[in-house]
C-alpha cells in the first residue's frame, strides 16, 4: 500500500500531496482557445494537471447506436460523441501550451490510434471507466510502459481485477487506480468514498477519486480525508454553455475553492506520529500538572494529602509528575517547603 508512482516530477502516494486534476475533457466546444482558457483556469487554481479527452465517434458507437436517455438530447449519441472529438493536430499545441505554464498535461485514449497519437506529448496515460474492460487497449497502453491511471467507474472489484492483471501482464505495474461513480452528476450519496480503501487493501496502488458530483467540496475533501492520493474533477467556464458534460462540471471559482481547501484539509491531516505539536508547547508547560504544597511544611515532617495536590502549574517551574503521587505521600520534608512551592526531589528526603 506504499508503492508511490512518479508522473513528472511528482510521486504520488502515500504521505504525498493529493495530485489534482482539473478534467477539461470536451468542455472547449471545439474551440482551441477555449481549451487554453480553461488550462489556464487549471493552473490558477492550482491543480497539477489539466486532461483532455481524445477519442473518435467512429471508434466509440456504431452509428445506429440510438439516442442517450441520460443526456436528454433528442439526437443520435454517434452524432454528438463526433462534435465533441478533439482535433488530433491539437495535441502538440496543448502539450507545449501546459508545458508553458507549468502543469502537466495528458488525456484519456479510447482508442490504439489516439494512444499513438499522444503518447509522445505525456507522461501518463488514461483509461476511462467504460474502456476498463476493454483488455486489448488495456494491454496496448499499458505496453507504453507509462503510468496508468485506471477509473473504474460501474465497475465491480473483479473487473478491476482484471484490468490490472492485463496491465501486469504486459509489464507495466505503474498503476493508480480511481474510485468513480458514472453518473453524471452522480448524487453524493453514491460516490462510495470507502472503496478507496478497499482498492489499495486489494491491489497495493495509490487509489483516488474521479468525482462527477456537482458539489465543489464534499466529495473531493471527503476522499483526501479518507486517503485519496488523486482527485479528478471536471471543470467549465460556465454550467450555461452548451454540451453535455457543462453541468456537472465545476466553475472557475468553485475550482479554486476545491484546491485551497483540499490543501488545507491535507495540512489539518498532519503527519500521523503522536506527539506534541509546536503550538501546544505554551499551554503544555502552563496547563500540565504537577505536585505542589498546599500549607507549610516543616522541616521533618511526613507529608500527607492534606499537604500536597496536583495543580496546574502556571508561570511556576513544574513539581514531580502526578503519577509520582504514591511516592511523595509518606517521605519527609528535606526542608520547610513553603505554600504552592512545587514538591521536588530536592525538597524530599
């Protein structure tokens, strides 16, 4: 469970930074601009990848593949799926465009034909929830022999059980895993944050989280709490634009707003070791107990309860721990000790 996979420069794992993708996916409308402006949304943010969607109408559905009920669009899914496709010569522009500004860039392959177009310009390599059992290309982008970010959306744990043999089986064992619900927008309640859980117990990967909720923070926050070590959410400009993966995705604000507080939810997280922060330190030494005098106590004398308690020490230097209580009780005073005077050794005979 602490394998850690590399994409760039980055480790991904265990006690790592969530590794956040801002999923673009076909939400240029066709406009290369418009995918730049969106990157550009992504780095603003500050999330650490910006991914795209490269597949081929002709590659997904036959053409009489009917309508979708889900999209509520009068129109044959074949046809809506070809406007939506990403322009193969876009690849390199957008590479170079996130190399740029700092960010990494890749895409989801549905296809043998989009790997080889893209596998050049990433790092990593994609497969979306529904080409989860699709071994061939399971195999063929694995043979790549880079990181495999695998979403297994609709999926039961032996078909991804499966995918990730295949995977071994061509060579490549650089696997991170996704928690996803294929909904879209899915309801919180069936995102099943714990399987992220479940995946690492079972497959020793970093696992995360592709969240199709609308809402901007629950699930994501909710999965870096429970130990994502990646989160993907699909961002837009505008929930208005035409499309249909606008309006569950998140806008440019709600975006920044994910990031921040996904970092500051890993920094409430802290490191995991017991032990006393910094900030404690004050009231640990101002607020902890020690033995003190309660009465004066003459020189000789057999020290009873009615001498002593265990106080707060304050501004005073600390008296014995209380769980030296029993020892104290029945000793002899070395000295007179005077009232609140902390009870030492020194003072003990």
């Amino acid at each position: 469970m602490g394998r850690l996979v590399r994409i760039g420069q980055r480790a991904i794992g265990e006690e790592k930074p969530c590794f956040i993708i801002a999923e673009i996916g076909s939400n240029h409308n066709g406009s290369l601009g418009r995918a730049k402006q969106l990157i550009d949304v992504a780095v603003d943010a500050g999330a650490d990848a910006a991914k795209f969607q490269l597949f081929r109408a002709r590659r997904l559905y036959p053409r009489r593949a009917g309508t979708c009920d889900y999209l509520k669009i009068a129109r044959p899914i074949y046809d809506i799926i070809r406007e939506m496709e990403l322009p193969y010569a876009w690849v390199p522009r957008l590479a170079q465009y996130c190399e740029d500004r700092g960010i990494v860039f890749f895409v989801s392959v549905f296809d043998e034909e989009s790997v080889e177009r893209v596998d050049r310009y990433v790092a990593v390599h994609k497969i979306a929830s529904y080409e989860l059992t699709h071994l061939p290309l399971v195999r063929h982008v694995a043979r790549k022999g880079k990181p495999m970010i695998l979403s297994t959306g609709a999926a039961t744990l032996a078909e991804v059980r499966e995918a990730v043999k295949a995977c071994h089986g061509a060579g490549n064992h650089h696997l991170l895993l996704m928690q996803c619900t294929a909904a879209y927008p899915a309801p919180l309640e069936s995102l099943n944050i714990r399987s992220i859980a479940t995946m690492k117990a079972a497959f020793g990967v970093p696992v995360g989280l592709s969240d199709h909720s609308r809402d901007p923070v629950i699930g994501p926050l909710t999965a870096v709490a429970a130990g994502a070590n990646l989160l993907e959410k699909h961002v837009t400009i505008s929930n208005t634009l035409p499309g249909p993966d606008h309006r569950f995705a998140v806008e440019p604000g709600e975006l920044r707003l994910m990031v921040k507080r996904i970092r500051t939810v890993e920094q409430a997280l802290g490191h995991g070791t017991k032990a006393p922060h910094p900030v404690e330190a004050e009231l640990r030494r101002f607020a902890r107990r020690s033995i003190f005098a309660v009465r004066a106590i003459r020189q000789g004398q057999v020290i009873t309860t009615h001498d002593v308690s265990i106080l707060r020490n304050g501004h005073q230097p600390p008296g014995l721990p209380p769980h030296r209580w029993d020892e104290v009780l029945g000793r002899r005073a070395r000295r007179e000790i005077r009232p609140e005077e902390p009870i030492t050794e020194r003072v003990l005979q």
